[in-house]
C-alpha cells in the first residue's frame, strides 16, 4: 500500500455502491496516512459532478513509517466493524480475537486488489465464524467505506453544534445502507446502466429510477427522524442528504445523456 496521504472515493457514489464487490481500488482506494475516521485532519474535499467523485487530501505530511500505515488500518477496520463485533456473544475471546485478524486481513487485501485467491481464503474463514444474521451485517458492513466516511464527515460538521451518540451514528449508518442495497438493486432492475437502450428508454428508466430515489430519500429522512430527537442534527443531516441527492441525480442524468450505440 502506497504512503501517499490520499482518499480516493470513485466509480458510484453515495447513494449506489455495488455490494460484493472489492472496496479498493475500483471503489476506495485508501492510504493509511489519512483515516477517514477523522474527517477533521482532511484539508480539502472536492466532487467532481461528472464524474461522480471525491477526492481528499489531508495537509502536506511525510510518508508515514509501515507501522503507522498498519496501525492505521487497524483503527480503521475497528471503527468499520465495530457493530459487529459488539454483539458476537456467541464467539469466545480466541475466536473474536480470530475473526478480527480476518477482517483486518480482508481491509488490507482490499487496499491492495491484487489476489484473488486470499480475499476469497479470507472471505471463507469470516464466514466460517459467524450465524447467518451477522454474517449478513458483515455483508453490509464490508461495503460500507463511502458511507462511513460520509457520516463521519456530517458528524464532524455538526460536533460543535449538536454532537451524535454513538447510538445515533449507528442507527443512521445501518439505514442508510439498508436503503442504499435497495436503491442499487431498483437501479440494476431499471436498466439505466445498460449501454444499449435507445434514447427514450434510457430516459424513461431515467424517470422511473429519479422518482425511486426522491422516494428512498424521504423514506430514510423519514425512519432516521425517530433516532435523531434533536431538532438541529435533523436539519443538518437533510441538507447534507439533499446535497448528496442531487449529485446522485446528475450522475444519473449523465447515464442517459450519453452517446447511444450505433449513433442513433
């Protein structure tokens, strides 16, 4: 893994992840100078709304030594699976101690992409160790870097007015991804990513996958209100939503004003 102090977050944005893919590089490519656990050492944030990206660098600091970039990644996959390793009451303290070198064995596969076979080792012997359920929010959880780094972004601007409980933060990651799976799996079905549709149909499965999401949107806004008791958090948290729901709706936009094959 590179020193280079960089975020990188690319390829499908906050709304439409692909699940069950690798996180990094097509996805994430992090660099363990900058964890994205402290949005608040990112000096400078951008998104690019064509295409869809955000790219993060911290202030200009030294490559950091290996034991810094390990220790980093540590930290970073304890933050990512913390959910699911308070509550595996079931695993005993060598088997927890077990699937955590896993998880953290999988976040530096994940960095480097480059085998195949070990993540596939890897992914085997996290599964081996936990029930059905956990093992689904691992699925999840696995996926969840945009995300994290998003809400630990909207934390970070909030903190000085209206602090999130560790329990708010959790309420809110798990409802965004869940609603985030079934946004990517209306925006499969509608076809919008097919690159042989015709003008009109990509327009029309355009419109229908808009409509989708406004929906999903005010439904997340909706079911996270009941976590978020404070009038304040609430409003932060739906404008910076409302910010993220219309970069998603350009990239969108940018699918059907693509080019058609053939020229037509």
């Amino acid at each position: 893994m590179s020193g280079a102090a960089v975020i990188v977050v690319g390829a499908t944005v906050y709304w439409a992840p692909r699940p069950g893919e690798p996180v990094a590089p097509s996805e994430v490519s992090r660099v363990a100078a900058a964890s994205p656990s402290t949005p608040a050492r990112v000096q400078h944030a951008q998104r690019d709304p064509t295409q869809s990206q955000i790219t993060a660098t911290p202030a200009h600091t030294p490559a950091p030594s290996a034991d810094t970039e390990a220790s980093t990644i540590e930290q970073y996959a304890s933050e990512k699976y913390q959910y699911l390793l308070d509550d595996l009451r079931y695993l005993d303290a060598t088997q927890v101690e077990q699937l955590k070198r896993a998880l953290l064995a999988r976040e530096r596969l994940a960095g480097l992409s480059s085998d195949p076979a070990a993540m596939a080792a890897v992914e085997a012997g996290i599964r081996g160790l936990l029930r059905p359920d956990d093992y689904a929010t691992y699925e999840m959880l696995k996926e969840s870097d945009l995300e994290l780094f998003k809400l630990n972004e909207y934390a970070a601007g909030i903190t000085n007015v209206a602090p999130l409980s560790a329990a708010d933060r959790e309420s809110i990651l798990k409802t965004k991804l869940a609603y985030k799976d079934r946004f990517h799996q209306l925006l499969q079905d509608s076809g919008l990513q097919r690159t042989d549709l015709s003008a009109a149909e990509r327009e029309y499965a355009y419109s229908v996958t808009a409509r989708a999401l406004e929906g999903y949107r005010q439904s997340y806004l909706q079911e996270v209100r009941q976590y978020l008791t404070n009038e304040e958090q609430f409003a932060l948290l739906s404008n910076y939503e409302t910010t993220e729901f219309k970069a998603e709706l350009a990239r969108l936009r940018s699918m059907v004003d693509v080019p058609v094959q053939g020229g037509s």
